[in-house]
C-alpha cells in the first residue's frame, strides 16, 4: 500500500511565523501535490511538483512556497504565515496517468 | 477554464437507497479523467472510482457506479444498498494538464450525504 505521510497532524503557529509543512510518500511517485481544504471551498491545488526540483504553481500559490529536492519528500513552506492561512493542508501523490491520488493524513493548521 | 461543480451541498438518504451525487465539468482537454473520492469524519481521503474520457462503458466498483454522460459532461455518483457508513463528504475530481508536463486533480466543493437508519 501506498504510505503518504505528512509529519505533523495539528500545528499552532504565531503570525509571521516561518512555517513548514513535510510530506514524505514511499512508492516512488513522480508526482506530489499540496491541497487546502475549507469548508464549502473543497480541495483547492496549491502547488505541484512532477519531479525532482520541479514546480508548478496551483490554483492559489500566493504565500506559499514549495521544495522538492529528493523525489520522496515534498514540503510546502509558508513564509510568513498569517490568519488567513488557518486550515487543513492535505499532500497526496500519484504515479501519472489516470492513477488516483494517495492522500496523507492531513495536517490542521491554526495561525494566531 | 476547467472546472468542477458539485450543486448539492448535502443530501440524506436513508438505509438501503440508492442515492445519486451529481458532478458536472467544464474542460476543453480531450483526453480527461474523472474521480469520486470519500471523505469520512476521520478526515482520510479514500478513492472510490474512476471513469477515462473515452470509456464507452459506465465504471463500477461494488457498491458505487458511475453515470458518466460525456455530452453533458457530467460524472454522477450513484451508491446503491446505501448503508450507515457511507454518511460522509464526497468529492468529484477531474484530471487535467496544469503544465507542460504535468497533470492534477482538481475537485469540487463537496457533498455532505447522511445516512439514517
């Protein structure tokens, strides 16, 4: 089975805080993703990466930033987090193609 | 642009009706996948089913079907047999080229189904 595992579950962060989100997949997907997921906004794409070193920006980049420097790990970094930011973030991962996406647990975070 | 819409923010069912979840697209790719997945309060994201734009034949996996009219471009989710578990969010997904080298998934709002006994 495939494991996509996000490192943390619940994050309380300050504003202005540089805030870093880790995401480690173990089934050698080209292809990772960063979601935010609001109520009654659904899953919205934040950024993407289809291999190594490469990104590409979502639906709403604006604030965040990604790193992919090994094909397992993916992290979405906000540089200064602020209110507005307050959400669940869900990483997930696919081989290519029409594969579905693995998604990871989540993470739910506050900014205050 | 490409776009998913789910019209039914919630809908109850109860025990052992089948209950139909409407999605409905908009993309100008030719080729395009669709995707239903589950999301239970436990919050995990489970993947239910998936119709490619040129399958003739409706998906179906067990209890879940897929009523993909690709005229009207629309990929409803139907759930037979409903049962007590299937009360959860349900999202519709459609796979497209963001860049040039890469595909994602983009998904609607939702639909909250509850399930009474």
């Amino acid at each position: 089975d495939v494991k996509v595992t996000q490192s943390s579950r619940y994050l309380v962060k300050r504003t202005g805080e540089k805030v870093f989100l880790e995401c480690v997949q173990d089934m050698d997907h080209e292809n990772m993703f960063w979601y935010r997921q609001d109520p009654g906004l659904g899953l919205r794409l934040i950024y993407f990466s289809y291999d190594v070193k490469m990104k590409e920006k979502g639906d709403i980049p604006e604030g965040y930033s990604v790193s992919r420097e090994k094909k397992e790990r993916f992290s979405l970094i906000l540089e200064s987090a602020s209110t507005n930011q307050t959400s669940m973030y869900l990483c997930a991962s696919r081989v290519g193609g029409d594969s579905p996406l693995h998604f990871g647990n989540g993470t739910r975070l506050t900014v205050t | 642009a490409q776009k998913i819409t789910q019209t039914q923010p919630g809908m109850f069912v109860q025990e052992k009706e089948a209950v139909t979840l409407d999605c409905t697209y908009d993309t100008s790719d030719q080729s395009y996948g669709l995707f239903w997945y589950k999301q239970p309060s436990s919050g995990e994201m489970i993947f239910l089913i998936y119709q490619g734009s040129y399958d003739e034949q409706n998906a179906t996996e067990g209890r879940y079907s897929l009523n993909f009219q690709k005229a009207r471009k629309s990929a409803n989710l139907v759930i037979s047999a409903s049962q007590l578990g299937d009360s959860a969010m349900y999202f519709c997904a459609m796979r497209t080229l963001l860049a040039q080298a890469g595909t994602a998934l983009i998904f609607g709002k939702g639909t909250t189904l509850s399930v009474s006994s």
